[in-house]
C-alpha cells in the first residue's frame, strides 16, 4: 500500500506545516445552535468554554505552583527564626503575598491578553456570543483562582507552623485573599481593556510595589489612601486594619471591569 504525505507550503517559502501553541478550546458552535441541555450557550457554558482555555496551557499551573512553593521556602525560613509559632505566622506573609499577587495576577492577564496574542478572541465570541458572559466567565475563573492560591498558601502555612490564634489566622486568610483575587482581576480588566499584557503587567507589578510606597515617602500619605497599600494592611497589620480598607481598589477594579465590558461591546474583536 502507498502512502502519500503532502505538506503545506508556508507563506515564508518553507515546505512544512505552520505549528502555534494555543490553548485548545471546544469548536464554537453553528448560529442558533443549542447546548446538550437544549438551552442557548449562557454564562454556564462561557464559564466551561475559558476553563477549558486555561487548564489546556502550562503558565497557569507553573505561575500558581511558584506562588505556593515561594509561600512554602518563607514559611520554612521563619520555623528556623526565634520566634513563637503566631508571630513566625504572622512575619512570613510580610512580603510574600505581594510577589505571590503579583504571580496570579499574571494567570488573570493571560486570560484576556492570550485571546489577543493568539487571534483566538473572535473564535471566544463566536463560542460564547454574549460579550458580557465572556468577561463575566474571565472574571469569575481568574478569581477563582486567586482564591484557591490563597486559601491553599494560608492553609500550608498554618500546617507548617501551628499557630494557635485561629482569630489571627482567619483574619490573615480573608486580607490575603482579597489582596489576591483583587490584584489579579485589576491585571485582568487592563488586559482587556488595553489589549496589551505588557501594560497590565506593569500597572500591577509597579503601582503597589513603586508607586504608592514612593507616594507614601514623597507627599506622606496615609496607607489608608491607597488602593493597595490600604488592602494589604489586612495581612500585615491586622490588629489594627479595618475591613473598609479594600473598598478603594474593589472600586477601581470594578471601574475597570465595567469599562472593559463596555469596550468590548462596543468594538470589533
């Protein structure tokens, strides 16, 4: 039996199929089409459609595992410390949950900003067909994530070190998963709203670890005035923070994710 193999000719004048890594996504569906529970594709299936996306591709899971695995060398570091098994708690998420942000809000940039790089936005809308449900579906996986990351950091933490304060605990927990999810939806809503990872990773890596500290020393403002430097209070401070102090950057990133919605509306893909 013969076999014959014939390639694609390659725009660049190379014999040879054209490979790119893309996420892998289910086929959009025909107009009209209907899903296997015969309903129309709602926010259900928007949701399924990017978990897919994003489970296919190995970013997500190394960025998350490094987010943890940083969580768990800190925590480690702190039992080889003098100190009682609250305050060793306590000192090993000084720093950390800033750089472990900083870490999930790069997964929540990707999830917008590779439907761009990889041309792969039109076939999401074609898929989804409610823009509303496609950045209601984004929005809802990239804070999905942040919350596991932080539940999951807190809880090796607390089995590595055994504090006793479970009040401490809790209240370190609830702070560094709103800092978290926060952080990574304000990097998700610039993603979508400039197109450009580049710029949303900037925004999210020097604004809390630049431009308010900078802004603290230059005009001497108070923590409390500043969208991150104000939530971060919670796990750093939190005998003294207060629970009002995420509301300013809860604000902004809702500003945002309200004005990528509109955007994407209202503009071709």
């Amino acid at each position: 039996m013969n076999l014959r193999y014939d390639t694609h000719h390659d725009p660049r004048g190379v014999d040879g199929p054209t490979v790119r890594h893309e996420p892998v996504r289910p086929a959009p569906p025909r107009p009209g089409s209907r899903d296997s529970s015969g309903a129309r594709p709602g926010f259900g299936a928007a949701l399924r459609y990017e978990w897919t996306g994003l489970r296919t591709l190995r970013a997500p899971w190394l960025l998350a595992g490094a987010a943890l695995l940083l969580q768990v060398l800190v925590a480690v570091y702190t039992m080889t410390k003098d100190l009682s098994a609250a305050e060793a708690f306590d000192q090993s998420f000084a720093l950390t949950p800033k750089l472990a942000a900083l870490l999930v809000a790069a997964i929540g940039v990707n999830v917008f900003a590779t439907d761009y790089r990889n041309k792969t936005i039109t076939t999401t809308l074609l898929a989804v067909r409610s823009r509303t449900h496609v950045v209601l579906a984004k929005t809802a996986l990239t804070a999905a994530v942040g919350a596991v990351v932080s539940l999951a950091a807190v809880a090796i933490t607390y089995v590595l070190l055994r504090p006793g304060d479970l009040a401490m605990v809790s209240t370190v927990g609830a702070g560094l998963l709103l800092y978290v999810v926060l952080s990574a939806l304000f990097g998700l809503a610039l993603a979508g709203l400039t197109r450009s990872s580049a710029v949303a990773l900037s925004a999210v890596l020097l604004v809390p670890l630049l431009l308010e500290p900078m802004l603290v020393l230059a005009s001497r403002l108070e923590l409390a005035a500043l969208p991150f430097a104000a939530t971060a209070q919670l796990f750093q401070n939190p005998d003294a923070a207060s629970w009002w102090m995420p509301l300013p950057l809860l604000g902004i990133t809702a500003a945002l994710s309200v004005a990528t919605t509109v955007l994407l509306s209202r503009r071709d893909a």
